[in-house]
C-alpha cells in the first residue's frame, strides 16, 4: 500500500497564477480532505470531498476549488495566486463511515512569488 | 466554533525523560481526537487515534488519554529518545454529522542526547 500520495512536491509560482495540486488516497478510502498549512501553523481545513461531491468547506474564498474522480483521487485549484497563499498544502484520506482516522500525504509546498 | 490549543509550544528536554503533551479544545462535541507527528517540511504521521467513547489508546512508547468533559487530551511519551525530535499536533474532529477537524497550533519538541 503505498499511502497517500501528492504531486507535485514543490512548486513555483507568480502572483496572479493558477494552480492545480493533485492527491491519490490511500487504498480503500473514500474520502479526500484538503488542508492548508502556514509555516509555525497547524493545518487549516480547506474542504472534504466524498462521493465526487464537496461534503463540507472551511473559511476559504472560492479562489479555492477542488474535484474528486471516480477513483476518488482529488484535485485542489488555486486561481489568481496570491502571496498569502504560500504554504504547504496536505491532502488527508479516510473511510467516512469507519472512525473518519485521517492519513496524509506529503504535502506540496507553494511559494507564490 | 472548536479551538484547539496546545501547551506547550515548545519543549526541549534530555534523552530519557518522560513527557507530557497537552491538548485542549473548547466543544466537547467531538467525534474523535488524533495525535499526530510531523518532521520539518514533512506531512503528518498518525500516531494515536481515541474515539470520543473511550479514556485512552497505547501504542509502544505512546500514550493518549482523552477527558472530554474536561475538554482535555494528553500525549505521554516514554523514555524519550533524540528521534522523538518533531512537532506534535492534535486535531479534534466535530461530531454531528461535519467531521470537521479543528488542529492545534502543535508543540515542537527537542530531545537532546
């Protein structure tokens, strides 16, 4: 089982530009969640998809988008970057009905120029 | 709205010691509490997972007690070790349906031999 996976590791950008970050849940999950991690910070709760369907949001402008395929693998969009938006961005997968135990991935770390 | 605060933020202390963590959320509504550890620039490793039924959960070295009416979690580590060095986290996740996780900012610890 090779866990939660995130592509791509590291990635630069300029101010304005869009995004795409991608994740692939560890087998047998059904549930995607995205977080946003500031340095010196815990991680903030972006949104959660489950079923191709966005279950539940943080407190994040619509900048922020996401999308879930049939293989439950998920997507986060970022447009019109901003410099608050470099971080480390985590991908958690669970079993929504099984104790919702979250595993996460490596984290993609954007710096926004 | 859940906030999760941990004491202390940073911990430094010789090899062998035992140590407490601790964790405090302010709604006891909580579906679960997890324990995680995260290395410099690294995602987050699982480490205790407690049901919002049960008192404790062991794993090796590690132990996580959960008091929710108190509001309260702890993270006792054992004869610490130099490779215990990381910054822990804990995340209450909200019952009633959101499965929402609320994190603490972590405490960043240091074992020196």
């Amino acid at each position: 089982d090779a866990g939660v996976t995130q592509s791509p590791t590291h990635l630069i950008k300029t101010r304005g530009q869009q995004v795409t970050l991608r994740c692939s849940p560890k087998s047998g999950h059904d549930t995607v969640s995205w977080y946003q991690q500031a340095l010196g910070q815990g991680p903030q709760f972006i949104f959660q998809y489950y079923e191709e369907e966005e279950r539940q949001r943080g407190n994040f402008p619509d900048r922020f988008s996401g999308h879930q395929f049939p293989n439950y693998s998920s997507e986060l969009n970022v447009n019109a970057l901003l410099l608050g938006d470099s971080a480390l961005y985590l991908c958690a997968s669970s079993r929504l009905h099984s104790y919702n135990e979250q595993f996460f991935g490596p984290g993609t770390r954007l710096t926004v120029l | 709205k859940q906030e999760v605060t941990q004491i202390p933020a940073a911990l430094s202390v010789p090899e062998g010691e035992n140590l407490v963590l601790n964790c405090s959320f302010t709604d006891s509504a909580i579906y679960n509490l997890q324990w995680f550890r995260q290395d410099p620039g690294k995602g987050l490793t699982s480490l205790l997972l407690i049901q919002s039924s049960q008192r404790e959960q062991t794993s090796g070295r590690l132990n996580a007690s959960l008091d929710k009416s108190s509001g309260r979690s702890t993270l006792y580590i054992a004869a610490s070790q130099p490779g215990d060095s990381a910054t822990y986290l804990c995340a209450a996740l909200a019952s009633g349906g959101s499965y929402i996780p609320t994190f603490g900012r972590g405490t960043s610890l240091i074992v020196h031999p």
